[in-house]
C-alpha cells in the first residue's frame, strides 16, 4: 500500500478564548493519499481551516498526532517545523497573497531566497514554473496589472517553485469567476497529474468538489463521512 502524505490520528484542537475552551477540532483520524485530489468540506466554522493548518505545519495539535511525508510533526523544534514547512508544503490562498510590489517572477521566486537557492537554478526554476502556468510573458507584471486568474497562476506558482510534496490550497477559486475557476482547477489537476504533488483543499465550490478524488465531510470539528475514488 502506498504511504499517505499526510495522517491524522485521534487529532484534537483547542483554543482558549476570553477564559472558555473552543474545541474546532474533535478526535479526527485520516490519512490523505499521495497525488490526488483531496478535499476538505463543511459549513463554515466546521474546523476546515484549522485542518489545513496542522497539516501545514502553521499549528500543532492540542492531543493525537500529525504526520506530514511521514514526519511526525510533534518531533519538530519549532525552527526545524519551520524549516520543514518552507521545503515541503505549498499554500495558495483565495485572496491571493501575493507580494503588490513584486513583479510576478519576484512572486514566485521569493521562495528559493528564503531557501538561499543560488541565483542561476532560481532563474531556471521559476521560469520553468511560470511556463508551466502559463505566465512566462507576464513575468515581469506587478500583481495590480494582471486578472484575477492571473494571479492565482502566480500563487500557484509561487506554492509549486520548491517542489513541495504537498499544496494545500484554502478556497483558491472563491474569488474567481466561474469560466476563470474552472480553469484553475484543470491547471492544477493537469499539475497534480503529470507531477509527484499532493493537492489538498478547504472549499465550499461545487464545480472544485466534483474532481475530488477523496472528500473529508468536517461538521462541528469532526470527520462525519469520507468519500474516496479508487486510486488509478
């Protein structure tokens, strides 16, 4: 069988707020498949963001464990859990996030400086990867002169320049029309398809929900079903 990407075991998380306890995660166990499409659903305030931040690294658990590319994450000092984030996960964002005063090829290589990747593979790298999303003429475009479209092409980008095993991408066409979201989602399935990649989603898009290859139904901070297609 082969190795899950990520697992959760008996995950709980809990947050103190003004002296009351808020459990948004409750006794979770699943595991996430390498390269598929996986997605995370549930009404807001389920507990889907809080998931996607154990996986990535962004949060630890109050109680289970997390596994991510089969380390556990509790094993980390917060400067080697940092270090591991930045080398093996990819985030993209609804909203964007990129950086306004950078062109789209700064956007995208500010991850290898954080890496202190030499200059001639970054060039290499982030040409190679904004080819890959179709923005190569766009290169040198500031955030402010491209679509929206556009700049989830950076951000993606931006997540897959590192070579990461695992994207998690929290509602990436929430802000997108539907002809430009469609497109998206078969941008980063043809990814995923011709790539080692894991492609992990909080969203609430229908039209995204009906390529999941596993779907994780979150109500009230627990795992209430789990839908999955046979692995090809």
């Amino acid at each position: 069988m082969t190795e899950a990407v990520v697992r959760l075991m008996n995950v709980e998380k809990v947050y103190a707020e003004d002296g009351l306890r808020v459990a948004a995660v409750r006794d979770v166990s699943f595991d996430v498949q390498p390269r598929r499409f996986s997605m995370i659903v549930g009404p807001s305030g389920s507990g889907k963001t809080t998931l996607l931040n154990l996986i990535g690294c962004i949060d630890v658990p109050s109680a289970g464990s997390v596994e991510v590319c089969g380390q556990p994450i509790a094993e980390l000092s917060d400067d080697a859990l940092a270090d591991f984030r930045s080398r093996n996960v990819g985030f993209v964002f609804q909203n964007f996030n990129l950086l306004p005063v950078l062109t789209a090829f700064e956007n995208v290589e500010y991850p290898l400086l954080l890496l202190e990747e030499p200059a001639a593979r970054r060039r290499q790298r982030v040409m190679e990867v904004l080819e890959a999303v179709g923005l190569a003429d766009k290169k040198d475009h500031r955030p402010n002169q491209l679509s929206g479209g556009q700049k989830q092409r950076v951000a993606i980008g931006r997540a897959l320049v590192k070579a990461p095993q695992i994207v998690l991408a929290d509602e990436p066409t929430a802000n997108l029309d539907t002809r430009t979201g469609a497109e998206i989602i078969g941008l980063m399935r043809e990814i995923q398809e011709r790539s080692a990649v894991s492609f992990v989603f909080s969203t609430h898009d229908s039209q995204l929900m009906s390529h999941a290859d596993e779907t994780f139904v979150i109500r009230d901070g627990r795992l209430a079903a789990h839908r999955g297609k046979e692995a090809p």
